[in-house]
C-alpha cells in the first residue's frame, strides 16, 4: 500500500511511499540480525571512520535533505538547514565514541575485574513527524557507534528524508543490513517492530498514549525502551528578570516549528509585578513573528503537518476562549495556523490548552505571587519534559531549577536540546536519556568479567 506523502504548505501530494508489511518488517529484521556479528566486529578505528565518512555524505547533500524536509514537512528554509546541520555533528560526535567506549577494572581480592560495554544487537528507532532529520539521529547515531544494526520507521507523514539518509549511509559504506529504513504505519510497521523477539531495544518519540503501548508491550519481553514523549514546559519570568529580554524570546519558544515541538514552553507563567508590563512587550514581539512561505528566507514559521493536526489544534481556541492576541498566517492553500496567547483564567487547571499538549502554536500566560507559586504552577502538569527560568537572582535560579520537575531546563534562555548533553524527561515525559556521554549506556549492557589469578 501507498501512502500519500502532502506538501503542508501546499496541500500537495509531493510522493507516493510505499508503506512497509509485518512480512517486510519481518525480513528486515532477520537482514539486521544477520549483519549484527560483522557490525560489532568492525574495529573501534574503522566503525568511527565509516560513521564520519556518513555525516560527509550527510553534509555534502545538505542542499538536496533541506529541499526534501522544506517539502515533506513545510519547514521553513533557515529550521531546515539547522535540522541538517544537526543530523551531521550528531553523526561526528558520536563517531568518536566507538574508541572510547571503555570499561573499568575493579578492585577485587584473587584477580582482576574488568567490565565491557557489549551492543544489544538490532535496535527500531521509531522517528516521529515533527523533526525527522534531527531525532532520527539522535537514535541512529549513538546506536550504530555501540555497534547496534538499526531499523528506522520514519513516520508515514514524513518519510522522504529518512529514505534519503539511509541511502547516504550506504554510499558513505555502512555495510547492508547495517541501517535499514522502512517507512510504514505505526499500527502495522511499528507495532511489529515492538513485538518482534529479535528486536532488542525499541528508541521512540512521540506521543505518551503511544509510549505506554510500546512500555507495555515491550514488558513481556523485558525489551529495552528509550521514550521521548509528551511535554507542557514552563517558561517562568520573574519580577527581577530582564522583562524586555524575556518577552523578546518568548514567541519561538514556543512557536517555533508551528509549536510542533514537545520542547515547546506552551504556559508562560509571569510575576503579577511585572505581569501587565510583560504583556506590553509580548504582543509586538508575538506580531512580529513571520509565518509564511517556508521557501522565503525570512519565514521563522511554517504550517501544521496536516488538516487533521489543523483541526486538533484549533479544538483548544475555541470561539469563547480568553484571546490576548494573536499574530498573522497567510489565507489560501496550507495548514496554516495564526500564533495565538490565551490568558488563563483565575485557575489555569479549568484550561485545557494549560493542562494539555496543544502540539501547535497556541500558548497561556497566567500570572504568579511567589517563588512556591511559581514551582507549583510548573509542576502541575502529567510532563517535565523542558522549561525556562527568568531572573537575575543566581540562588534563585539555582533553587528554582531544583524544585521543577523537568529534565532540561534554560536559565536566562530558552535552549532545550544539544547533542553533546543528556535530554530527556520526567514523570510522563519519557524514559532514560538520549543524546550526549549518557546515550551509550542506552545501546550496551554491561558485563563484569572475573579473572583468576591465584
């Protein structure tokens, strides 16, 4: 079966993708479980080499990847080339793990003890639609460079880029078997590759309904699981903070990729000293935002994914809802979706766009007495996933950053992901830890030798 890949921006039907069957599913995994021996046996020298040689491959179709992701995904030019960009150094960065994956020697009486890092064997990285180029590499990269096969199930909205790369990554002389990319449906591709015995460990981003699916299904087999789900992250402004900065970086904070983005601080939360003042300079700042023909270079925000996203996000604006303002998106063909501030109510909980993921570009502002407010409000929410916190106040930042429960936050900005640190989430935000020195003890088990020696 075939799967219409559509234009967002567009409305176009761009590509007919053929969708992967259990069978396929199936065969791939006995191709990566064949090429797992020779993988794991390639020298720690030529495993890097190859892994650099992938991010040249990467880089050298840069142009051709950013074209395909604007495409498939309405991405604005400038998001596409850092989603390039970031598929690259994530691929160099971990070609230099493959002679650095040691272990230790322990201390014990009668011999010695050394540990080793052994790869699991075939991982299925399962990329959501939102950013494809840059979280397929966050899964592929440190998984390959442990010495895992790897199957990749881009989503059926958004294949063409993961196609591509796997293609690259033969060019570059991953051997076959080595990567595999398999578009196909979750309910069909993704489900197999979570039931499959020879599926090892299971790497996911998306929603947390389908996370727990995979965690549960994955229990019967004790299969290991990396889950990147859902987020509601806060993005705190303190009285002492410098407001005009704030409120400046505030829009893409949350408005970047049309709010497609579980990093997204989609509740603005603002001491009521400064709160009027904050709403003065975030309106123009919110106006300002260019949201438009993702080919123009001073586009900042592209369409939703789809007319059914379309309508979901629209779900949480209702005609009664409390509009600050809204900034502008253009009329005509596309999924386009105006970046819209709600003010919250005198209890923010009543609100669903504050209790729930909107996924788009609608945020809540909502105003707060104290630091033990501030905390509370940030932590009344199912996720932790990202945050920010505002203010001039070095032990309050440290305290603050403490108190709220999230995996990543930003003091002073709005940073929320680097491939040279651990990212991740709390509570239903997720499970262990992708990118950065961690991410390697996510695709080996460690094992502990003993040797004799009396």
């Amino acid at each position: 079966m075939d799967f219409d890949v559509i234009n967002p921006a567009t409305e176009e039907v761009v590509a007919a993708v053929p969708m992967a069957s259990t069978e396929e599913v199936d065969a791939a995994v006995e191709r990566a479980k064949a090429a797992f021996p020779a993988w794991r046996a390639v020298a720690p020298g030529d495993r890097a080499r190859l892994l650099r040689a992938f991010a040249a491959q990467v880089d050298d179709h840069a142009d051709e990847l950013v074209d395909l992701e604007v495409t498939n995904c309405g991405h604005p030019l400038g998001q596409a080339r850092w989603e390039v960009a970031n598929l690259r150094d994530t691929l160099y960065y971990y070609a230099a793990a493959p002679e650095r994956l040691t272990g230790r020697q322990i201390p014990v009486p009668g011999g010695l003890d050394v540990t080793f890092h052994e790869p699991l064997g075939v991982v299925g990285v399962i990329v959501p639609w939102n950013y494809p180029m840059p979280i397929m590499g966050w899964g592929v990269a440190p998984a390959l460079a442990a010495g895992n096969t790897v199957i990749v199930k881009p989503s059926e909205l958004t294949p063409l880029t993961a196609r591509r790369v796997g293609e690259l990554a033969l060019a570059a002389g991953l051997p076959e078997g080595v990567l595999q990319v398999l578009p196909g449906e979750g309910p069909v591709a993704g489900r197999r590759l979570v039931n499959h015995p020879d599926v090892r460990k299971i790497v996911f981003t998306g929603s947390t309904r389908v996370g727990r699916e995979i965690l549960a299904a994955s229990g019967p087999r004790v299969k290991r699981v990396t889950l990147e789900l859902g987020g509601k992250s806060a993005n705190i402004v303190f009285a002492d903070a410098d407001v005009e900065r704030a409120a400046a970086a505030a829009p893409l904070a949350v408005f970047e990729n049309a709010g497609q983005d579980c990093c997204a601080r989609s509740r603005i939360l603002v001491q009521r000293p400064v709160f009027d003042r904050f709403m003065e300079l975030l309106e123009p700042a919110v106006r300002d935002v260019v949201v438009g023909d993702p080919r123009k270079d001073d586009t900042e925000v592209g369409p939703l994914i789809s007319a059914a996203h379309r309508a979901k996000v629209a779900s949480f604006v209702p005609d009664d809802a409390h509009v600050a303002f809204r900034g502008s998106a253009p009329d005509g063909p596309g999924f386009w979706f105006a970046p819209t501030v709600l003010l919250a109510p005198g209890d923010p909980a009543r609100l669903p766009a504050w209790t729930e993921e909107v996924f788009g570009p609608v945020v809540v502002v909502a105003p707060f007495d104290d630091e033990d407010e501030a905390v509370r409000l940030a932590n009344d929410t199912e996720y932790g996933l990202s945050g920010s916190i505002w203010t001039r106040d070095v032990g309050r930042a440290v305290r603050v950053s403490r108190a709220v429960d999230s995996g990543n936050l930003s003091v002073n900005s709005n940073s929320a992901v680097r491939f040279w640190t651990p990212f991740g989430g709390f509570k239903q935000s997720g499970l262990g830890r992708e990118l950065g020195p961690d991410a390697l003890d996510a695709f080996t088990e460690v094992k502990n030798v003993f040797i004799a020696t009396e």
